[in-house]
C-alpha cells in the first residue's frame, strides 16, 4: 500500500512511519515541523519507500500518484501553556489543522478512494464526568476554555470524518488517543513525561502541578501503534478508545520516573501551573478495543519508562 502519513515527522508519526515501512508499504509524510523534527525520520532519509513533503496540511494537498490510505495525525498535541509547543501557543494552527487539515485530508483520501484513519484524542471527553470514559459518552467540554482550540477542533474533526463516511461512503476510521508516551518525544513538548524525565536526569526535582493527586493513564507508543494497525485493518467506523487502562496519578507516575532514574532531587509542588481546565482524572474504557479489535496494551509502565529513559539520556 502506499500510505500518505500527515504529522508523520512528530512522535507518534514517526513510529506509524517505522512500522508501515517495516511491514512492506510505501510512505509519503507531509508536515509542516510546527511540533515534530526532522530528526524523528532521519533515519528514513534516501530510502526509495519513504518520502517526505514540508507542507502546511490545512491548505490544500497535493500528492502525485495513488495513495491508498491516508491516516492523518497532523495536530500540536501538548496542553501545556508555558512550552511554545504546546497548542495554547498556537491555537489559531491547532483549530486550522483540526478543521480545515482534516477536511483536506479527507480530500485526498476522497479524490483516490483510499482509506482514511483520524487520530482523534481523549480530549474530547473535556473534563470528564464519567470514569472510565467510553466511547458513547459525549463529554465535557467547555467551548470558550483554554483547552477548547484542540478539543472543539478535534470534535470537529471527527464529525466531519463521521459526514464522509456516511455522505460520501468513505472507508473511515477514527482512533481517540489517551496519553501516550516514548522514545522521540520532544524534550520541550511540555507534555509530564518528557518534563519528568528531563528533569529527573538532570538532577532536579519533579515540577507537579497542583497537588499530583489528578490522574491519567499511560499508554507506551509501540502499543498504540498496535492498536492504530488493528483499527485500520477492521471494519468499524465510530471511535476507538486505545490507550492504557492502569490509572494512576501524576505524583505515582513521578515517583517511578524518580526511582528508575535513580534521582533524589524529589518532587517540587507548582500549584499556580494546574490549568483551570486540566482534567481531574483521565482513563480509557477499552471495551470496545478488546472486543473489535482484539487488542489491549501489552508494555507496562517500568518496561516502557525505561526506554523512554534511554532515549532521552541519548538525546540531552
Ligand atoms: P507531535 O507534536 O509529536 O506530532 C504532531 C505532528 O503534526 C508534528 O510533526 C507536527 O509538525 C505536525 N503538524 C501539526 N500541524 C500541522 C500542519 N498544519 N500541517 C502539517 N503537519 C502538522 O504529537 P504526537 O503526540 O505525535 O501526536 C500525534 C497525533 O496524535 C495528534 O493528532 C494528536 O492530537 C494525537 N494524540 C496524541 C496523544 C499523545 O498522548 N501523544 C494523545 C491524544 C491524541
Ligand atoms: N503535569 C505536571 N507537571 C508537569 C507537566 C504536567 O504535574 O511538568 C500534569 C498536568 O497538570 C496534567 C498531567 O500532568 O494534570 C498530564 O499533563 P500533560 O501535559 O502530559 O497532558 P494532558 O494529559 O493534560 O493532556
């Protein structure tokens, strides 16, 4: 298949590129480096499979030859205000790539009938008030809040898709993301765990924001990239859920980065940094993922740390 990638030079692009290449597919990645890096698919530059086009996917898209599926992950993805990464610094480009990136994506899997799979988020849950989330829960979202640029924008996203699929008989799919974390994770996203592991190995205490007691659950990204694969080759259209279903919270997930690092520097409590919005508490329902596709996580939170680990020591 020859598969064009949008966001493919960010985190998790970069491993759906890897594996799409491993399992003998042809790869073009458009993206516009807002967030992602060069770096990310370095190892990819001169292979006859693989090709990369710098392009800003919310103006139109232009890829010569046949695509046979497009998966579209092009999007900022960190909450975090204080990074000039995260989408609050660039929310203008998040509501853009959300809306009119998706609608050109959807475009061209339209113009050559290919298949196309969103990279939906956990955010469109908002702040939830039901625990764990499933997929047919609708979300609390508050419109006009700080989170609203990615959450609306993904929102939309998929509402569009769901319009394609059912208006034009497009062979859609749509994945929603929990917190998913690994190697190729930039160092400055700002997202909790580049910022801990950073900050662990360079000797400093853990930045908490608020009192450490909201929760999330994380997915290592060779899982998800699993799950992503299961999904398009199923047949269901409506959202997935993949994402890890150990809940823990941001002080648990702090010490363990503290003790596999082996840094004593502790933790440091920040809580004028808590976002009014950030959500209390945060875990997939997979239900349907077991069910539909026969997958759940497999890399526990040590094994999947301590590559993460690795990666960034190599890095800083
Ligand atoms: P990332 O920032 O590393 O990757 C996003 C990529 O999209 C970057 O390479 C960026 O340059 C590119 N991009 C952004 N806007 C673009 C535009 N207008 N045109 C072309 N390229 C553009 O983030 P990630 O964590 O790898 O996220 C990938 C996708 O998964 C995003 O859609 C994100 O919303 C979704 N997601 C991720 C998580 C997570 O925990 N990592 C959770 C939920 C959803
Ligand atoms: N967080 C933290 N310290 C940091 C970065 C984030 O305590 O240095 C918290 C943040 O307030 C949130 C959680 O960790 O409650 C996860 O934040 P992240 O930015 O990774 O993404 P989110 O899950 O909120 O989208």
């Amino acid at each position: 298949m020859r598969v064009l990638v949008t966001g493919g030079a960010g985190f998790i692009g970069s491993h759906v590129c890897d594996r799409l290449l491993k399992e003998g597919n042809q790869v073009v990645v458009v993206d516009n480096l807002v967030t992602g890096s060069l770096e990310n698919i370095a190892h990819l530059a001169g292979r006859s499979d693989f090709s990369f086009i710098k392009h800003d996917v919310s103006n139109f898209i232009f890829i010569p030859g046949k695509v046979d599926v497009v998966l579209h992950l092009a999007s900022p993805a960190s909450p975090n205000p204080a990074s000039p990464y995260g989408y609050p610094q660039l929310p203008i480009q998040t509501l853009k790539v959300g809306a009119l990136g998706t609608h050109n994506a959807l475009g061209v899997a339209r113009a050559h009938n290919a298949r196309f799979l969103l990279a939906s988020t956990s955010e469109v849950y908002g702040d939830p008030e039901v625990h764990p989330q499933s997929e047919d829960y609708y979300g609390h979202v508050d419109p006009v809040g700080p989170r609203s640029v990615y959450d609306e924008a993904k929102r939309f996203a998929e509402s569009i898709t769901m319009a394609y699929h059912r208006y034009h008989g497009l062979d859609t799919r749509i994945i929603r993301i929990f917190n998913t974390y690994g190697p190729r994770m930039r160092l400055d996203d700002g997202r909790v765990v580049p910022n801990f592991i950073c900050q662990a190995l360079n000797r400093e205490p853990l930045t908490i924001y608020g009192e450490g007691l909201q929760t999330r659950s994380f997915c290592y990204v060779d899982d998800l990239v699993d799950g992503l694969f299961r999904c398009l080759m199923a047949d269901d259209h409506l959202p997935v859920n993949l994402g890890n279903p150990v809940e823990m919270t941001v002080r648990q997930l702090a010490e363990a980065v503290n003790r596999l690092t082996g840094n004593g520097a502790g933790l440091t409590f920040l809580p004028d940094q808590r976002a009014p919005a950030d959500p209390q508490r945060r875990q997939p329902d997979i239900r349907r993922a077991r069910e539909w596709l026969q997958w759940e996580p497999q890399i526990d939170l040590d094994t999947g740390l301590r590559r993460t680990i690795e990666d960034f020591r190599a890095r800083l």
